[in-house]
C-alpha cells in the first residue's frame, strides 16, 4: 500500500466573469459575457467564460458569441481583458505557494497541490482547504473551489461538483463509493471517441469500467484500457508535477528501413519537431533542453542534448537546435533506423501566454492548412524538400 496523500485541486470560479464582476459593483448579480465583440448576433468569435448568472442562459464557454447573444441578448458582454486577468491569477498562484512549494499550475485559474507534507503546518487537510478557499477571498474578492482526495482524477472531479465556492473532500476510504455513480464522462483523458465505444460495451459509469474484466479492456484498448480500469479502481500513482522535476515531453519514430538519406532524416525530425512542440503547448509547457536520439542500424543508440538560455515551445524554434545537434553529429557511413526529439528542463508557460495561446494557435492552424494543401498539390517530398534548406512562401510567411 502506498502512502497515504493529500491532493488539492484548486480551480477558481467563473475565473474572467468573476473578476469584471468583482471591479464593476453594477455587474454583479447579472449575467456577463466574456469573449469576442457579439454586434448585435452578427459577431464571430467565441464566449471566453460567462457569469453562473448567464450560464442560466445555456451561455458557456467556446459557444458561438452570435449564439450567447441570441440566448441573453441582455446580457453584458465585456471584451477578454487579459493583463487583468494575468495578473490576478499570479497573484492567487503567490498565496497558493504559502502553503506548499508541491504544486502544479495547471492553467491559468487552476493548479493541484500536493499537501501532504504541509498539513500539519494548518491543522488537518479539510483546515488547510477552507484556508486556501478564505485566503484567496480575502485577499483577491474571488471565489474559489476545491476538490481534496487521495488521487489527482478525484480530486480534480469534486472541485467541480459544488461550483460555486465550493468545497469537496473525498477520502481514501470512500474513494470508490465516490467514484463508482459518476457517469464515465467525468473520467479523466477517456476522449469522446473511446467514450462512445465504452457505452456500446455497456459501460456507463465509472464503477461499469472497474467490474470489467481487465483483460477485455487491454484486448479492445490496449494499455490505454488497463490505464482507464486501474484509475476507475482508484489507482492513480500520478503526482503533483511542480516545475523543477525532470519531466520530458517527446516522440520518435523508426524508419521502415534504415536509411541515409538525408532529406527522409530531416524530414522526420521536423515532423517530430512539430508534435513535440504541440504537445508542448497543449499542455502548457517551454523548455529549455533539447534532446536528439539517434539509433544507426545495428541498434547502437546515442544521445545528443544541448540546453538554451530561453524555453521555447515552438517547431521552428525548436528545429533549428535539432538540426544544428543532428548535423555535428557523425554517422560513420552507417544507416539511421530511428531518431527521437525531446524536450527537458520545462516550465509552465505563463498565464499570459496561455490565455494567448488560442490566438497563436489560430495563426498556426492557417498556416498547417496552407502547409496541406502544398502536400495535396505537390505531394509530401516538396514539404520535405523545404525543410533542409529551401523556402518555400506559404500565405505570406517565410517558412523554412
Ligand atoms: P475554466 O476554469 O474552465 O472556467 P471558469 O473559471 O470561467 O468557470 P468554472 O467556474 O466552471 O471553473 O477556465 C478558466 C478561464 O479560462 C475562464 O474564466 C476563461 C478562460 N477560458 C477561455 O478563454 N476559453 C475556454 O474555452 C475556457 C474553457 C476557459
Ligand atoms: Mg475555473
């Protein structure tokens, strides 16, 4: 039996509505909208976040502000103030670090902390939960909620289950009463896709998952299926990853025959590149050490790392360092059979940058779509092409 923990989920309430709410007197009790301009249901763009009074609506978060606007035409619809918003969140980060350094920032009104060893210093667990909930009331105006429980995936549930200014506590013993009722929805990482599968074999709850044989999970889902019946059990040895620990995000891929040719090389490592980053970004993270695998036929494996004074996130960026550590590195005439990218030494990117995120991803998106239809037009090897050395004009952009 593994030592008993105490995880916090902290995840502040209707965190962009709250605040407005908070600075404006004549807001409060009202709906309010958050995001993108509504002109009168002609706007594009979407709902950031709304007040719980708007939420009555059916208005909620990435719905179409044209939408919200026809479901609460009266409803005060305030543009993303993000420095404000940036600011404030530091600031709730700031007291969360009074009680423990053992904390995850999860996003920019949210983060798990890991309280086990600092209890002691606030009295019991359940003490130091409503310590945190009144602290950052008293000292920002806002409401918090927070889930407490053995487990992340728990605890990150009941934060959710009392909103607003709410406070669930899930011990270890009740953990798999807790669990077990709950619709398989609130299941942490199950996607939509594996979601509708689950149903059709007849599991709806978390407890249908948990009474399922585990080999016929591991047979449909492979060791995504053992992972999903050990976290429906209440098996979740995940910890609370703070900044410092050596967690690495990367990918890599094995050629389907070994091979010397150069642009094939290069053009692996700028797709694995490419999904390093993103992944990077979906989950919030910029590093600073980036690592090069290489296997040459024959199995021998060799690593190759350098680390930059700034974390980076994105491809180009991050391309650039790969291909300046693959290119000292010396093959001896031998074939490559598979190379590998990754990135260590992370840092969660800072709440401003994650509430831009979307923006960057837009102008992002358009240039991927504009990067698939070269591939469509011309076939993969032009993009290839591209990347060790030439460059290519794509919708106005230099990329290359
Ligand atoms: P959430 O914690 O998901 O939402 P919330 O704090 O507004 O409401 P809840 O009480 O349900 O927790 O997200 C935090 C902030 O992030 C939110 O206030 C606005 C922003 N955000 C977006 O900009 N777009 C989105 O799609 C979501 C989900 C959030
Ligand atoms: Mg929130």
């Amino acid at each position: 039996m593994s030592k008993r923990r105490f995880i916090a989920h902290v995840d502040m309430d209707a965190f962009f509505a709250a605040i407005e709410q908070r600075d404006n007197p004549r807001f409060r009790g009202k709906p309010v909208v958050v995001g993108a301009n509504p002109k009168k249901g002609k706007g594009r763009g979407v709902v950031s976040t709304c007040s719980y009074e708007a939420r009555k609506f059916g208005i909620h978060s990435a719905m179409p502000i044209s939408i919200a606007y026809r479901k609460c035409p009266h409803a005060i619809f305030l543009p993303v103030n993000g420095k404000k918003y940036s600011k404030v969140s530091h600031q709730i980060y700031d007291i969360l670090y009074d009680f423990t350094p053992d904390i995850e920032l999860v996003s920019i009104d949210e983060a798990f902390m890991d309280i086990t060893g600092s209890y002691h210093l606030f009295g019991t667990p359940q003490k130091t939960c409503m310590l945190i909930k009144s602290r950052i009331k008293n000292k920002t105006g806002l409401t918090a909620s927070v889930g407490l429980a053995p487990i992340k995936m728990a605890a990150k549930i009941a934060s959710d289950l009392e909103k607003p200014d709410g406070f669930v506590e899930v011990t270890e013993e009740g953990l798999l009463d807790f669990l077990w009722p709950l619709e398989i929805s609130k299941m942490w990482g199950l996607g939509k896709k594996t979601e509708v599968v689950f149903r059709d074999m007849g599991m709806n709850t978390i407890g249908d998952i948990a009474k399922k044989n585990l080999k016929e999970l591991t047979d449909t889902f492979g060791k995504n299926g053992a992972h999903f019946w050990y976290l429906a059990r209440g098996i979740d040895e995940r910890e609370v990853e703070t900044e410092t620990e050596t967690k690495s995000i990367g990918n890599e891929v094995t050629f389907d025959r070994d091979t010397s040719d150069k642009e094939r090389i290069e053009g692996a490592l700028m797709a694995l590149c490419e999904k390093v980053a993103g992944r990077m970004r979906q989950e919030g993270f910029k590093g600073r050490t980036i690592t090069l695998k290489i296997r040459l036929e024959g199995f021998k494996t060799y690593t190759r790392c350098v680390t930059i004074g700034t974390a980076i996130n994105f491809e180009d960026m991050l391309y650039k360092e790969v291909k300046i550590l693959y290119n000292r590195f010396d093959t001896k005439g031998k074939k490559v059979r598979l190379v590998g990218v990754s990135v260590s030494n992370l840092s969660p990117i800072s709440s401003r940058e994650w509430l831009f995120r979307e923006t960057v991803d837009k102008k992002r998106e358009s240039i991927h779509k504009a990067v698939d239809k070269i591939k469509a037009r011309f076939g993969e090897g032009f993009i290839h092409r591209a990347t060790s050395g030439k460059i290519i004009k794509i919708g106005g952009r230099k990329h290359g």
